[in-house]
C-alpha cells in the first residue's frame, strides 16, 4: 500500500523563510513528508521546473456581501473561490458585516448561510463592526471572538458603517481583553464629507474627482489617529489598503517607535493610478475604490514598503462590482457623482500573478517575502499558522504550484469570477500558478476549475496575538 495519497516530486519549494528543492508527500489532507526521493505515491505530480508556494491566504476580499445602496456583488462563495483558486489561493478571509442597529450575530448566522455549501477552499470570516452597542462591546463580540471569529475590521469613514474615535477606543479596549486583530480603514470622514460637498457644488462629479476627495493628507490623518488611538489602548492593530506615501511613513514612524502597527496593501496600489481613474464614464468608474489609486510617482513607495518590511499583509480587497449592468457600478445610472458608484475592484485571481510577476520576477522583492506577504504573515495575524500559510509537515496540504515561466496575458475572459471586467486588461505578466491544491485536492488545473462547491470548509480561529505587554494606561482600560 501507498504511503502516500500524493507525492509532489521534483519540486522548487519556497517558505517564508527558506528555498529548497526536496519532494512533498501529502496524506489524509496534510503534508506527511518533505524530503528527497518520496516514491511512496498513489498518485504522483511532477513538478520538475516549477516552484512549489504554500496556497495564497487573501486577508481581505469582499464575496456576496449585502450592500446597503442596492448594489449586489457578482460573487457568491462558488465563483469568488473557484476564481481564488484558480489564482493560486487556497484560504479567503471575506467579511460577515453588521448592519447599524442590529444584531452582528445575526449577520454571522446570514453569512454562513451564503457560504455554505458553496466554497471550494477553506474560509473564514473578519467581522465588520459598525454599531458597538452594549450588547454588541457586552456580549455578542466577545462570544463570537470565543467562537473563533477572532478579527473584525472597523471603519474611520462611510455614513452606514463609520465610528468616531471613542467607539473606536471601546472596541479596541475589548479586542485587547479578547485578544482580537482590530482591521481599520483609515481615511478622515469629515474632510471627505468637506471636499465631496464643494466639488458636488462646482458639478466636479466625474469618477476622476473620487480622488481629489480623498487625498493623501485625508488618509495619513487618519492613518496617525489610528496609530494613536491603539497606542492608548496598547493592542496590535493592522491598517488595511495602504495606498498612499504619507501613509506609509506614518505606519514607519510607528514600528520604529516599537509599536505594533502592521500594515496591508493591495495590486491597485502598485498596477492603477489616478490616470485610470481619470478616464471618462464607465472606464474611469472601474478604477473607483477607497482609498483611490495615487499618482504613478506613489507607486515607488510602496514597493518600497513591500521590500522593506512595512507591510506585511498583500491582500486584494477584491471587490464584484459588474461594470455593464445595474447591479454593479451602474447602480445609481450611467452618469451617477462618483459619490455614488459602489467602491472597489475586483483581483481576487489576479492578486498572486500580479505581485509574483511584477515583485519577484523584476527582483523588487524576494520568493521568501513574496510567501510571506501572501501567506505566511496574514496566517500569523489572523490565527490560521500552522495550519495554513506555510509548507511544514502537519500543515494542511494547501499548496500551487507554479509555472515560473509561464507568459500570459491577462484577459478577463481568462479569469473565473463573476464579474464582467478586470483592471488588469492586457498586461503581460511571467509567471502563473497552474495546479492549485486545498488539503491535497487539486482544486484547479491548467485553468480548469477541478473542485467541487461546498468541499471548502469553514475555519474557527484562535487568537490573533500573543498576549501582550502591559502598561499602567492601557490597565485602566
Ligand atoms: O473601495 C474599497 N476598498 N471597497 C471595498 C470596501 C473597503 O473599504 O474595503
Ligand atoms: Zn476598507
Ligand atoms: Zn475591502
């Protein structure tokens, strides 16, 4: 008999911290053995040329989330995760989302129900947290944080989900007791609200103006205050959608003060710019996300960041919003003030690719961070290491393979979302994963989707952070 259900043989295999050539032997879901000459094999994939990376973790991706404008996300938890996987991710974090005056159990009870039986890879969920009540700060997030929904994500700015620095102080001081990662969304609301109102009433609609109501001032404020609302509290945060420089040296300034501050960033913040943004109508609506591409001259900077150590999350904040119908970015017609075109756009397949071919490829960041950064640190963060974001014997066999030479060219009709568009059209890229694996299933081929809905399992998480260091301000708290 086999000793081995799968044996990958011939492999590059690279970690986060190290690069090795050595053969994987995979049973009952998990990696059994590394080493040299596994021949023990039911079944053998030979990966003789290709690398061999732990699946992709995305942190942060929006699939069949409710939307309060009657906008409704393309993806449901089948396409979203056939596309993730077919981009070489094996493990999704997208958002169960309370909505203001109820209850966020009963957003978590929804979520699952759109999930279930649909998934093709592993998943779990942030909470978003948009009315800390006393029921919500008393019982209902210190429960579900027990029950293994150890990370939420609060809002600095949008009316329908935005809480002012005291609520903020509050959930942090409760994710410091639970031990939970606190996700903020860092842009000044008021100054938002400020700018929207003057270019509304100069008729400075068009999707280009998104960007001059959200400048790189609005967002390094926010940045800041966050940092120092978690200073206060003394608790771990982590800032999501980095986009701009000002921001980026904000969150510098914090890590080298000591403080535990990480950081994320997307492919929209290396690969879009507010030229994308400027193109008229429907082309320009695309590029519409919060906080908004930067000029191309920002784009060194976070790079610089990714190299460097500033970030340590590379999410996609991928976002289903169709571009040619009413459901998506024309939900409020064809010509709507770019204030009501539903934010975001879609990457979840395409966030590997892009950052494998335009970072490691161009030799901007190693294979060791590129894992990192993908895998290995969101699986740290949010409580899923071991078990996922890493090739080590006893972790779940989640793995993609990948041609490292491969040319393609990204088209839409190439990708296997729902959604009718990407930002990425055209760019020519070297390097793509072509089997992906979740616990030892090939999941996608080729390009072909080989894994069924509903074998993707959910997955409680402990919690996010050591417990950490005390200091007489935050005992109070
Ligand atoms: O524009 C964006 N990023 N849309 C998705 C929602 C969010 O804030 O992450
Ligand atoms: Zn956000
Ligand atoms: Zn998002």
């Amino acid at each position: 008999m086999a000793e081995f259900d799968i044996v990958i043989k011939g492999g590059t295999i690279a970690t986060a911290a190290d690069i090795m050539r050595c053969d994987i032997g995979i049973s009952g879901g998990r990696i059994a053995a590394l080493g040299e000459g596994l021949d023990a094999g039911a079944r053998f994939i030979d990966a003789t040329g290709r690398l061999v990376l732990p699946g992709g973790i995305d942190g942060h991706c929006h699939i069949d989330q409710p939307m309060s404008d009657g906008s409704v996300m393309a993806d449901d938890f089948t396409t979203g995760t056939r596309s993730a996987a077919c981009g070489g991710t094996t493990t999704i974090i997208p958002f169960a989302c309370q909505v203001k005056g109820r209850s966020l159990r009963e957003a978590v009870q929804d979520y699952h129900r759109r999930a279930d039986g649909k998934a093709m890879i592993d998943y779990a969920f942030h909470l978003i947290v948009s009315d800390p009540s006393d029921q919500v700060l008393g019982q209902e997030l210190p429960a579900l944080i027990k029950d293994g929904y150890t990370s939420f994500k609060v809002y600095m700015t949008y009316d329908e989900l935005k809480l002012d620095d005291r609520q903020m102080l509050d959930v942090l001081a409760l994710a410091r007791r639970e031990g939970a990662m606190t996700m903020i969304h860092a842009e000044n609301t008021d100054c938002i609200a400020w700018l929207t109102e003057k270019l509304e009433l100069a008729g400075r609609t068009q999707p280009r103006f998104h960007a001059i109501s959200r400048p790189k001032p609005v967002e390094r404020e926010a940045t800041h205050r966050a940092i120092t609302l978690a200073e206060l509290v003394d608790i771990p945060v982590l800032i999501v959608h980095v986009s701009g420089a000002e921001a980026v040296e904000q969150i510098r300034w914090a890590q080298g003060r000591g403080l535990r501050v990480y950081a994320e960033t997307c492919p929209q913040y290396l690969f879009l710019s507010e030229d994308d943004l400027g193109q008229e109508g429907i082309a320009g609506m695309k590029c519409i996300c919060s906080p908004p591409p930067r000029d191309k001259a920002n784009q060194p900077a976070i790079w610089d960041g990714l190299a460097g150590g500033v970030f340590q999350v590379f999410s996609s904040d991928h976002a289903p919003f169709t571009a040619g119908d009413a459901k998506g970015k024309l939900v409020a017609g064809i010509t709507p003030p770019f204030r009501r075109v539903p934010n975001g756009v879609p990457g979840i397949e395409t966030r590997l690719p892009l950052l494998f071919s335009e970072g490691v490829g161009k030799g901007r960041i190693t294979l060791q961070n590129f894992v990192a950064l993908t895998a290995t640190s969101p699986a740290k963060i949010y409580g899923l290491h071991p078990r996922k974001g890493t090739i080590a014997v006893g972790s779940d066999a989640d793995l993609a393979i990948w041609d490292p030479a491969r040319k393609v060219r990204i088209t839409n009709g190439k990708l296997h979302h729902a959604v009718d568009y990407t930002p990425y059209e055209g760019m020519e890229l070297t390097g793509w994963p072509v089997v992906t694996l979740s616990r030892g299933e090939v999941v996608c081929e080729e390009g072909a989707v080989k894994g069924t809905p509903g074998r993707g399992q959910f997955l409680p998480r402990g919690r996010t952070w050591p417990c950490c260091r005390t200091r007489g301000l935050a005992d109070a708290v």
